[in-house]
C-alpha cells in the first residue's frame, strides 16, 4: 500500500488492456460501408439492394451517378461501390447484367473479406433469378488504391504513425522526470530561463529528431518496401510536423506531471503508443468496435494521421479527408501546448 505505483499497475493495467484488446482487436468485417448505383428501379434489383441492407455486414447508401460514388470512396466514406449497369432491368429479363464491384484495397485482408461477402450476395441473388441455370450476370470487380493486393500498402504507413508516436510522445515525456530525478532543475531555476523556454527548447530537440525519423521511414517506405506516394510529398511533410507537435505536446504534458521516469514512462505508454496501437484504425477497423470505443477513438491523435498518411501515399491529395484531420489535429496541438505550459514546473515543489 506504500508504493501506489506498483499497485496502480497490477490493478489498473490489466483492466486496461483487457479492454483494449478485447474491444480493440477484431478480425472480423462489419459495417462495410456500400455504395449502390443501378439504372431505373426494379423490383429485382431493390431485392438485391435490400440483400444488402438487411446484412449485418453492410451499411447501403444509394448513389444516383458514377461519379457521385467515386468521391464517397476517394474520400473514405464507403468501403465499396456496387454498380449495376444502367439497362440492368431490361437485361435482368434476358441476357446478362454487367456488375462491377470496386473495393477500398488500403487494408489487402479486409479489401479480401469484402470481396468475397458481395460476390457471394450477388451470386446468390443472381442463381435465385435465373430459371435454366445459366449464368444471369458478368461480376467484374476491381481494387482501388491497392492494386497488387499488398498488405505492406496499409501496414508501412501505420508503423510510420507508430514511430512518430514514440518519437514525440514517449522520449518527450521523460525530459523534465529526468531533470527531477537528477537534480539538475534547481540549477536551471536559478538562471534568467523561464519554465516555457525549457520546455521549448526539449520540444525543439525531439521535433528535429522525429522530422529525422520521419525522413528515415519515408526512404524506406518508397524505397525499400515500395509503398507508392499517390499525394504531395510537401503535404505529407506539414502533416506530419502537425502530428508531431502534437505528440510532442502530449509528451510535455506528461512530463510536467511525472517526476519520476518510471511514472512518465508507464503514462506514455498507456497514453500514447497503445491508443495509437490499437484504436486508430491502424491494426484493427474502426467500424467493427463497439460504439462506446468508436466515441473514444475521436479523441485519439493518432486516428486522423492514419486516415492522412493513408489517404496521401495511396490515393493523393483528398482535400475532403486532409483537410478535418488537419483541423482537428491544430485543436489537439493548441490544447496540449496550452497545458504543457500551464503545468510547466516553476519551482521543485
């Protein structure tokens, strides 16, 4: 009962991360977010619109254009596009109906998953229509962003997050618990500097060595596992800096808090780099976790620098998914220097 550390740790942790890997880790696909596009409306095709719908797999969003489609899955809101050809209700009656199936292949097993669940609805229906059992439809379908099917597409740019994390996060919280630990803040104090110059001066450090870090992983990432760069390389550089002042001064707040390495250590972890491990849609989808833990994922940093490093390398510059993540990533940033420097020691009490 003396070390509250210690039991802090034997308590809390193992709740902690029961919960996150219990609610985090998922391999199953749900709520697959579909965009269904078809000519005039028929009683044949509302069937399979509603096969659809009545999954627990799949949320439908009627589109009424082509293009309309397109920029839903350019901009990450839907998962796929089922599109049906625009005579599909004249040809339903003889012949056969062109369908084309287009997958968000980011994550290559999930983009699998899909794949298989809306050709087997599809088939099913398509066998239910036809009376002589020849084949009713011609099922084309085409992966997005991710052509080669290659897992290395979506894995890459979420250790990149992961390594930005530790950088910022994890080496920034335990810059004022080491000055405690070693006594050294009493020298500090007693010169001109003030407390927001010091902890400036930690952040400017750790900042050059994470843009250091950054540069290391974007070589290896287009180089080494060849990871295409579909966006700007400059817009892919300022957003990393943002996620990287923000984690910088989520470290600081830590840091200002903990005096002792340990403690700062064990916060870090706990309140960085297993939230950016776990819920931010790096390793598991976002959509198959319970609500309450969706909520709690709006409030980790490292959700919108997946969902930007992963829009920038494999489908460009989308403006409509850059631009709230940025946004929402100045708020974070604003908040945590804010209290960083409110908290900043100004005496070793």
């Amino acid at each position: 009962m003396r070390d509250p550390g210690n039991i802090g740790i034997a308590v809390i942790l193992p709740a902690l991360l029961l919960l996150l890997f219990g609610y985090g880790m998922s391999m199953d696909v749900k709520n697959v977010r579909v965009a269904f596009f078809s000519g005039p409306i028929s009683s044949e095709l509302t069937n399979l619109e509603s096969r659809f719908a009545l999954s627990r797999y799949f949320q439908t969003q009627r589109v009424y254009s082509t293009h309309e489609a397109q920029e839903l899955l350019n901009s990450h809101a839907v998962d796929a596009i089922v599109s049906l050809q625009s005579s599909a209700p004249n040809t339903l009656e003889g012949g056969t109906t062109h369908v084309q199936i287009i997958i968000n292949g980011v994550n290559a097993n999930q983009a699998t998953l899909i794949r298989n669940y809306l050709q087997s609805i599809i088939s099913n229906w398509a066998n239910e229509l036809s009376s002589n059992g020849e084949p009713l439809i011609d099922l084309q379908t085409r992966v997005r962003f991710n052509e080669a099917n290659d897992s290395h597409y979506y894995l890459v740019p979420g250790v990149i997050v992961t390594i930005m994390t530790m950088i910022g996060a994890l080496l920034t919280s335990l810059v004022m618990a080491r000055e405690y630990e070693r006594g050294t803040l009493e020298s500090i104090f007693v010169t001109p500097v003030r407390s927001g110059e010091i902890l400036t001066a930690k952040a400017v450090t750790n900042f050059l060595l994470g843009m250091v870090s950054l540069a290391i992983s974007l070589i290896f990432a287009v180089f080494v596992f060849d990871i295409p760069l579909r966006g700007s390389l400059w817009l892919l550089l300022s957003v990393s800096s943002l996620f990287l002042v923000v984690a910088l001064g989520l470290g600081l707040v830590i840091s200002t808090i903990a005096k002792n390495q340990f403690i700062a250590c064990q916060l870090a972890i706990m309140g960085t780099f297993m939230p950016a491990l776990m819920l931010s849609g790096f390793l598991y989808d976002i959509l198959n976790m319970p609500a309450a833990v969706r909520v709690v994922t709006y409030l980790i940093p490292a959700r919108y620098y997946v969902s930007l490093l992963q829009t920038i390398f494999l489908a460009g510059n989308i403006w409509s998914v850059i631009v709230p993540c940025c946004i929402v990533l100045g708020v974070f940033a604003i908040a945590f220097m804010t209290i960083a420097r409110l908290k900043a020691p100004k005496s070793l009490e």
